[in-house]
C-alpha cells in the first residue's frame, strides 16, 4: 500500500512538472512537494489529492513554498536561486564557514550538493538547532557568530593572529608574518596535542576556542 501511494506521489509530481510554468519557479514547486508526502500516512490518497488541488488552486507558487517548507523558503532568501551545478556565492561562504567549524564539505566550490547538505545538518544537530539539511535565519546567524572572533578577517583565519596566539602559549610559529609555513604549521599540532584536540593542523573552532585565552582583547 505505501509503495502504492509513493506511487501516485511521484505521478502527481510530473503531472505539475508540466502544469507550472518556469516563472513560476517550478523546481520549488516541486521540491515543496515532497514535503507533503506526509499526507499520505495520515490522510486517505483521495483526501491528499483534495488538498494539493486546493492548494495549488488558490494559491501562488512561492506562498505554497513558504507554507509547507518555511526553512527552504528562508534559505532561498538568504542565499538566492540555488541551481544545480551553477556556482552560488553564498553557498561559497556557508562552506568556508562549515569548514571552520571543522564540518568537512569536500571541495568549496559554491554549488550546494549531498555532501554539504549532510555537513549542514551535522552542524545544526551539534548545535542543538532542528535538523532540516537547509540554511535557515538560525543556522545562518549560528554559522556566522564565528565571524567575531579576533581569528577571522575578511571571512578567513588571521594566521598573524594564530602565529601570536601559539607564541603565547609557548609554541614556536616561527616569525609572526602571518604566512603559513613548516613552523607554524608544527606549532600548531604541538598546541592542539596538549589541549586534548586532534593534532591536524587544521584551524577550525574547537582549536581558535582553545587559542582565544591567549589573546589579549580591547
């Protein structure tokens, strides 16, 4: 029976697939969709019908969008049209700050697939927000609370800030020029090695929280 009723979901997205114009923005049209294949456990399919019929009667395309997938309706507004392959300037950022996080999201390359999706939802379920794999106002604010951190600049780790901190903590950087060398680079895994973190050299927030004591602030 369910695969029945998968069945006729998936005939009723094509049947809208033609029906819903480009204008229209048809791919969230149909990506809203899916997010009412919960009717199906608790309603009758002839009543599931009922109510994607009146809706999509009445109904603009984007307003049916940010009713039944209010978290995608937010994304879209913070990110943009997010097309798939294109690259998106914004989804460019959320995965450098992924990364930061220490989220891995392969190749920063600004077009949104799986991987940075399952990065996103493994940030918001450690951060304690509802995890729904898109980019809403709260993981959106989340994401960028590390951007006042004295580490970043211009969107990136301040490595002169780094090389300053680890000197003060008695980690030789080499000379504080804010250029990534050999000795930072070990003086780095030396200092992640004695505060208990995974010595990889790799800068992310659990390394700049343990770092942000010795660092004299305003």
């Amino acid at each position: 029976m369910t695969s029945d009723k998968n069945g006729e979901i998936r005939k009723m997205k094509n049947d809208l697939s033609s029906r819903v114009s480009v204008s229209e923005s048809r791919d969230l049209l149909l990506r809203s969709l899916d997010s009412l294949v919960f009717l199906r456990k608790t309603c009758s399919l002839g009543m599931t019908f009922f109510l994607l019929f009146f809706i999509f009667s009445f109904t603009s395309c984007d307003a049916v969008y940010r009713v039944v997938q209010k978290e995608g309706a937010e994304e879209k507004d913070l990110l943009g049209d997010i097309i798939p392959f294109e690259h998106n300037p914004q989804v460019e950022e959320v995965q450098k700050l992924l990364g930061l996080y220490g989220y891995g999201v392969g190749k920063v390359d600004g077009k949104f697939g799986n991987v940075t999706r399952d990065a996103i939802a493994r940030f918001q379920a450690d951060q304690g927000l509802e995890v729904n794999r898109f980019v809403d106002q709260a993981t959106w604010d989340r994401l960028h609370a590390v951007k006042n951190s004295p580490f970043f600049h211009n969107g990136s780790v301040d490595i002169k800030i780094v090389q300053t901190a680890l000197q003060q903590a008695g980690f030789n950087p080499g000379p504080i020029d804010g250029k990534p060398g050999k000795k930072t680079s070990l003086a780095i895994k030396e200092f992640q090695a004695a505060h208990q973190l995974a010595p990889d050299g790799v800068v992310g927030l659990r390394t700049i929280q343990a770092m942000e004591p010795y660092i004299k602030t305003p």
